[in-house]
C-alpha cells in the first residue's frame, strides 16, 4: 500500500458498528411509537382519501418521459461542469478537450432533440 494510505481499520468498524446499531434503533423505535389504527380504507392498496374506480385506465403522454430525460441530460452535464471547471483551474490541457467533447456531444443531442420536434410543447 502507499504512503499516508494506512487505515485504522477497528474505527471504521466502531463506526460502522454505531451507524448500524442506529438505523436498528430509528426502526425499533418507529415500529414500537407509531400509531397503529387499522381501518377499510387504509388496506385498499391505493391510499390517498379517495377510493379507487375499477378500471379507470389513463394514457401518460411521452413527452413528459422526453423533458424528463432532457433534465436529466443538462442536469448531468451541469454536474460535470462544475468539477471540470475547478480542474481546468490547475491548466491541464487534456481535461478542456475532453470537456469539449462531452458538451459536443451533449449539444448533437439538443440538435437531434430540436429536429425531431420534441421540445415544443403540443
């Protein structure tokens, strides 16, 4: 192992311990001071207040799936950024090309997205 790499293996096993023994306890203690009041309505599978309708069948559009991914498309690229640009302060060269490339390749998917007409709302 390399230098300054030694680990004080029983404190990460006390810790690991204490982290478990209080996960049982907020269990423990949840299951023993939680009210427990059974009724009809709290053993239909769908909670909410309002009883469920036999087959009342509903179609989801799949453009909330495509704004969903493109969150998540700019919201990872937002992630990456801000590391890159802390890393980009200590000027190595190969970092701000592969950045690059990772914006470019999230931009063709913008592109792709805005041809394919998915980014106007209907």
């Amino acid at each position: 192992m390399p230098e300054g790499f030694e680990t004080n293996w029983v404190a990460v096993l006390i810790v690991a311990g204490i982290g478990f023994a209080a996960i049982v306890g907020m269990f423990a203690a949840s299951f023993i001071l939680a009210p427990k009041r059974k009724s009809a309505i709290k053993e239909i599978p769908y909670e909410c207040g309002i009883e469920p309708a036999p087959f009342n069948w509903s179609q989801i559009q799949i453009r909330y799936y495509v704004f969903a991914i493109l969150f998540l498309i700019f919201d990872v690229e937002a992630v990456f950024l801000f590391p890159w640009a802390l890393v980009f302060l200590t000027s190595i060269p190969a970092v701000f090309y592969e950045m690059l490339v990772f914006i470019a390749i999230l931009f063709f998917g913008v592109i792709y997205g805005w041809r394919k007409g998915v980014l106007q709302w209907r």
